[in-house]
C-alpha cells in the first residue's frame, strides 16, 4: 500500500502529542481537509520487540467515518488488536480482555460482566464515590499546592475501581505504578529508554493479574458486595469467567477506568482555567449545567485518542478504497472537532447542547461500559474542589503523556487558597 498521507503530519506517532494544542488541532483539521481517511506509516518497532513491523494505517478524523466504521463490528473487526502495534492474540486477550473481541466472544464476556454490576453494587458505588472525592480533597486542602494529576485526578477513579473491585488498599500504589507502564509503555518517565519494553508491559501485567488471582481466590464463597464477590460466586451455569477471563477483565477495568476518569479530571481543571468565563457560569449554577459541562469535558479531552479496528472485506470509506485485512484506526480526537459536526469546535462551551461527541466510543458494541460510572466520578470531584477549594486553578503547563493512544497529562501543578 502506498502512503496516501505523505505530505501530511501523523497522528499514530507518540511525538504528535506532545506539542502544543494549537500545533495539534491545526494538524488535525489539515486531515480534515485532505479527506479525513488517509494512510500512514507505523512507527518503527523496537529492535528487541519480537514483533514484525507494521505495513501502515489508514487514519479516520470525520465524524462521519468514524460512525461507519462504529456501528459496522462484521466489517471493522476488532480481533486483531486495538492499537496499531502488531501482537500475538494471547497478548491481546490478556491485556485487552472484551475490547479485543467480536461477538460472539465480545457478548458473552459483556453479559457476563454487566450482570455483576447490579443496583446494590452500584448504589454503595455512589456512596463510595462521595466519601472518596472528600477524603481526596481533606488530603490537600491544607496544602495550597499539588500535582493535581498525581494527588486529586489520578487518586479518585484509582481508589473506585480498586473499592468496586474488592482490592486491598495496600495495593492502590502498585496498581497505580503498574497502569502508568502499561498506557505509557512509550514515555521514558514510566519504561526508561534501553529497557525491554515488551518485558516491562508483561511483567506489569502480570503482577495486575497476581493481584486479581489472589483477591478473587479470598472471595469465593463470600457474600460481599464487591464486583469480583459478586462474578465468582455468581451462578452462571456453563457462562462463568475464568480465572483468566476475570484477570484480563480487572486489567482493562483497572487501566482504562483509572486512565481515561484521571486524564478528563485533569483536562477539566485545565479547560476551566483556561475559559474563566465558561467556569464562572458551570459555578454559577452548577446543578444545571454540570451535566453538558461534563460531556464538553469529555470531548474536548477524548481520554482514548484512538482504537484500532481491521477489515474483513474490501470496503469503501470516505471515497477511499480499503482492502481486506488492513488496520483502520478511528482517531476519536479528531472527529470530536469535526466542523462539520461542532459549531466553533475548539471552543470550550460547558452548555453545548447538543453534543454528539464519540468520547466514549462510537455506537455499537464497543460503547463504553463504565460511562456512566466516569460521569458520576467527573461531576462529583468537580462538585467538592468547586466547594470546598474555589479558587483551584492550573499554575503551570501540562506535562503530556507521550503516547498516541492516551490524550493524557502526567502531571500538572495546581494552587488554591489552603483551607481547613
């Protein structure tokens, strides 16, 4: 396949996202305008990565397309992998879980999944949610000063997702150190550079996977509310998860529910900084704006920037002639200031309305399980620092994930007057 995109920047490079926001957009709109499906190189894989390089990409920034491609699972497959990266199909399960499934496979682990979060596990949810935001803010609020990411935005879906899954509270801080090797397994901050980078992301994996075997081992037979009491003693007949279906699920849970909740906190406090006017009408009626603020948040942020997907046929998409077998990666970013969908699309606007964002992924199977769980955390941190910390604010830059898949900040100073 030729590189239709040559002259074009690309956005499968880490190196894309970690240059200033206007460099960024002005990129992405330029593959607006060639065409919005474009193909591109891969980046080079790592000589001590036993995998082949990749043949290229094609690279979907229209709303439009990315719909297509979304409600579409018998031609857009996602078996294959959902990042551009080549990897061996146990790898994939293993890290990916029912992301990297099609039906039947995908729905059979969803349903078996969804049926563990019942009204009970959800309501003391809500309650652990609240009680968590507070303890999160009591912690700094006589600081004056944090990283916001690392001690408010990162600590709050962290502690929920580690509370609903029944894990020990002395593991918070090497599930946190293990999600940060496995989503920034390119930033030299969390894989050094000379180190094995397949070597690193399975042995943090693999410890995920140890503390999942060894809670879900404690619970069996137990009558606790948690999520993992709740699937390994479900009665499922023939349904039931493995004990490597349950592993691969707490890795996905536990990395995509913390990653993606953390880095839409921490682009909220930025986005909020940055627009005082936008902050000052969410603060001046917070009960009725706070619910278009969040989904404003969300698409602006698009915590996952992209997924992966790989056809099962020759089709056509956006008057672009795909074969079978070639990887399409939908760049969520991207369609989420599509022009032709979103009137002033770089703008924040906490009361847009409506707001068709694709921050959570497009329609079909693939939509985000935990989206309602990632709003209710949004609103209610935003609730207690806006209440209790009033005047919290940005002080300095973002520092920015160096990653492609990951719309991510590692760490971003925040100052606010200290109070009691």
């Amino acid at each position: 396949m030729t590189d239709t995109a040559h002259s074009l920047p690309n956005p499968i490079f880490p190196e894309f996202w970690v240059r200033g926001a206007s460099d960024i957009d002005a990129d992405l709109a330029a593959l607006q305008d060639a065409g919005g499906v474009t193909f591109h190189p891969e980046p080079k894989v790592p000589d001590d990565m036993p995998l082949e390089q990749g043949p290229g990409t094609w690279v979907l920034t229209k709303h439009a397309d990315i719909l297509e491609a979304s409600k579409n699972p018998q031609i857009f497959s996602s078996e294959q992998g959902i990042t551009v990266l080549d990897t061996p199909p146990e790898f994939l399960q293993f890290f990916s879980s029912m992301i990297a499934m099609d039906d039947p496979r995908h729905a059979r682990l969803r349903r078996i999944v969804s049926a563990g979060f019942t009204p009970r596990v959800m309501n003391n949810l809500e309650e652990s949610i609240q009680s968590t935001a507070k303890k999160i803010v009591d912690e700094i609020a006589e600081k004056g000063e944090v990283d916001f990411v690392v001690d408010v935005a990162a600590a709050l879906p962290l502690r929920i997702v580690c509370d609903l899954m029944g894990i020990p509270e002395s593991e918070y801080q090497n599930v946190f150190d293990r999600t940060n090797v496995i989503l920034g397994a390119g930033d030299p901050e969390y894989v050094p550079e000379g180190t094995d980078v397949l070597t690193a992301l399975l042995t943090a994996g693999g410890e995920l996977a140890e503390i999942m075997n060894s809670v879900a081992a404690s619970k069996k037979g137990s009558d606790s509310e948690d999520l993992t009491s709740k699937l390994v003693n479900a009665d499922l007949a023939d349904d039931e998860l493995t004990a490597a279906d349950l592993a691969s699920f707490f890795i996905l849970l536990v990395v995509a529910g913390n990653e993606t909740t953390r880095n839409s906190i921490s682009w909220a406090l930025q986005y909020l900084t940055d627009n005082p006017d936008q902050r000052a009408i969410l603060e001046s009626d917070f009960d009725n704006v706070v619910g278009t603020a969040i989904e404003e948040i969300v698409r602006l942020a698009s915590p996952v920037t992209y997924m992966r997907r790989t056809t099962t046929q020759d089709t056509v998409l956006g008057n672009q002639t795909i074969a079978e077998g070639q990887k399409v990666c939908m760049f969520y970013l991207a369609a989420n200031r599509d022009p032709d969908v979103f009137d002033n699309p770089l703008a924040f606007d906490v009361r847009r309305d409506p707001n068709p964002h694709v921050g959570f992924g497009g329609p079909g199977p693939h939509f985000c399980l935990g989206a309602h769980l990632a709003r209710r955390q949004i609103r209610v941190m935003l609730q207690e620092l806006m209440t209790r910390l009033p005047d919290i604010h940005a002080s300095g830059p973002p520092e920015l994930l160096k990653a492609s898949f990951i719309h991510g900040i590692k760490h971003l100073p925040a100052t606010f007057t200290p109070a009691s």
